[in-house]
C-alpha cells in the first residue's frame, strides 16, 4: 500500500545520475528514489547489512562475508538453529550472525523467497537450466 506522495528536489548532480540510471535501468525515476532510499535505511538499520547484484535481483548480504543473508538463515536452519555449528561452519563472527537473524525477522517473506528458489528439489533445477552439469556426492 503506498502512502501519500512527498516532495522531493534533488540537486543537479543527483538528478543527472538518477536519470542515466533510469535510462540504464528502464525503471521510473519516482521507483529508483523509492528503492535506493529502501536499501539505504536499511543499511543504517542494520549496520553491517549492504546490498549487491544486478539493479533487477539486489540482495542483501553480511559485510565481511561471502554470503547473502539467506545463505546464513540457510545454514543456521540447516544446522537445526545451533549458533555456535553456524558460526563455526559458515566462519561468522557471533555479531555477524545475530545481525542476519534480526534482518531476518524483520524481512522474513523476502529472505524466505530466496529459500524457497534455493531448496529447489534438484530435478526441477535440472529442468529449469539443462545446461548446468549436476556433480552428485554420496552422503557420508
């Protein structure tokens, strides 16, 4: 649900950017505004939290790591909630981790989305990109 609309002026400088990126990008200025300002508080909510990818696919991942939030929650799900196995598998600090568990909670429907498109049974990946070649490794 959108609120009441806001005036907003930026300078020249501002401006001319927004427009290059809304030609590079096909995305309406007033759309540009809104998501550059929704990343940019969150990353002050959650300091240590910034955002990568393409301007259609940003995510957010942990500073310091290799991973997207959603690929903490994964490992933390996957190793039955346990912080410490977590930190010690995933190499987090324990700042690290409680930072992705509160962005988490409070963006689980987003985070969530990308769980879901990542535990993917493997024979729908397969079908989605016939390309890829599968290394299967037997379980211990």
């Amino acid at each position: 649900m959108k609120t009441q609309p806001i005036s907003f002026r930026p300078s020249r400088d501002l401006d001319t950017r927004l427009d290059a990126m809304r030609e590079r990008t096909g995305i309406s200025k007033s759309r540009l505004v809104e998501v550059l300002t929704d990343e940019s508080e969150r990353c002050r909510r959650y300091p240590g939290i910034a955002f990568r990818g393409s301007d259609y696919q940003r995510r957010p991942w942990v500073i310091g790591t290799p991973f997207d939030v959603w690929e903490v929650v994964q490992a933390w799900q996957d190793l039955d909630e346990d912080p410490d196995r977590t930190r010690e598998r995933c190499d987090l600090s324990a700042h690290q981790l409680r930072l992705a568990l509160a962005y988490y909670r409070e963006f689980a429907d987003e985070v969530d989305d990308a769980l879901k498109l990542a535990r993917r049974p493997l024979v729908e990946l397969e079908a989605a990109y016939p390309f890829v070649e599968v290394l299967r490794v037997a379980d211990e």
